[in-house]
C-alpha cells in the first residue's frame, strides 16, 4: 500500500549509494547475495531472542534490497536478478517468522504457523498474477522498473519492513502482531484474487 507512495522519497538516495558502489564494479547480484546472508544472519539472532542484533542485521538486509535494485537500473534489470531478489526476500520473510517461532515455541509457534499460511496467500497471489500478466503483456511502473509485473497491495514491502521492525523492538508482542498481520495478509490475499478475477476472465488479446 505504502510503497508506490514511498519511492520518490527514497529512490533518489538509493541511486546515490548505487551509483558510489557502481564505479567501484560491485554488481546488483553481489548485493542481493550480500543482502541475504545479512538476513540470515538476523533469522539465527531472532531464535537466538538477540532481538537488537537482530533488528540490525535486518535493516541492512533490507538496504541492500533496495540498493541492489538500483545498481541494476544502472545497467539494465536481469531476470536472474529478479528471480533471486524475489525468492531471498521470501525465504528471509518466512525464515523471521520461523525465528520468532523458534525462540518462543510456546508463545510464538501457532501464530507462527498462521502467519506463514497467510504469506502462501499474499506470495502464490502475487506470483501468479505476475506470471499472467507477463503472458498477457500487461505492465505497471507505479513501483518503479521490475523486472515483473508487481501487484499491490494492503501488505506490501514497506508494511512488511515495519511489521519485522515492530515484532524485534516489541518481542512480548509478536502473536498479537502476527494475528493482525496475518490478517491484513489474508485481505492482501483476497483484493488481489478480484483483480486477477477481473482482469484475467478476459480474454488474452491475440
């Protein structure tokens, strides 16, 4: 919901960073590599209920998530690229909730569960309707260039971020977080079934 409202602060300032790591050759899939051992590193500090630890490691996760999109508009977009940026995100997104999961079983583990059920929805949703849209030809930029078609949201990105940065400053809080979270997943889930149902029972123009 929040993301297309947010680029035009925050692409400027990622474009700067990219460009200063650009002309020292560093490259967009070196970064989305980077990225993601940071956030694993941040998943075994979340079991480990090193919350603040945690919480830094994930920021920094999150910054080379978007620096590294940057870096490949430099150059040009990949689909090895996308492919790997959408697939670390989720394992990193579903591997928070298994930490939380793990350092809390008894508190954290059935909203754990319930909240990874919902991630199925807003995930499967959203890749599915991108992989039509590519068969159909449909774009949008409202997110910025990507290298697919992205399908918004109640829960996007920037309300993912600051669910994860909520459930490490607030730990005690994370099964009330997850229920409300789930549940906004699950309305992201639904919007984004009436769309593919109104947008994709037309026919494919020929």
């Amino acid at each position: 919901m929040l993301d297309a409202r947010l680029r035009p602060l925050v692409d400027p300032h990622l474009d700067r960073l990219a460009a200063a790591l650009d002309h020292r050759g560093i490259t967009a899939d070196g970064i989305t590599l980077l990225a993601f051992a940071f956030g694993l590193a941040a998943i075994c500090a979340v079991a480990l209920e090193a919350y603040g630890t945690a919480l830094l490691l994930f920021l920094i996760n999150r910054l080379g998530d978007g620096i590294d999109g940057a870096l490949a508009r430099r150059h040009r977009i990949t689909d090895l690229g996308g492919f790997l940026d959408i697939v670390l995100d989720f394992l990193i997104y579903a591997g928070l909730v298994f930490g939380f999961a793990l350092a809390d079983p008894a508190a954290n583990a059935l909203v754990a569960a319930f909240l990874l059920f919902a991630f199925m929805g807003t995930g499967s949703s959203f890749l599915a309707f991108a992989v039509m849209a590519a068969r159909r030809g449909l774009e949008t930029r409202a997110r910025g260039p990507k290298s697919l078609y992205y399908l918004g949201g109640l829960t996007e990105g920037t309300e993912t971020i600051l669910f994860f940065v909520l459930a490490m400053l607030m730990p005690a809080r994370f099964p009330l977080l997850a229920l409300l979270f789930g549940a906004m997943c699950w309305i992201t889930t639904a919007a984004r079934i009436a769309t593919a149902w109104r947008v994709l029972r037309l026919p494919r123009p020929s």
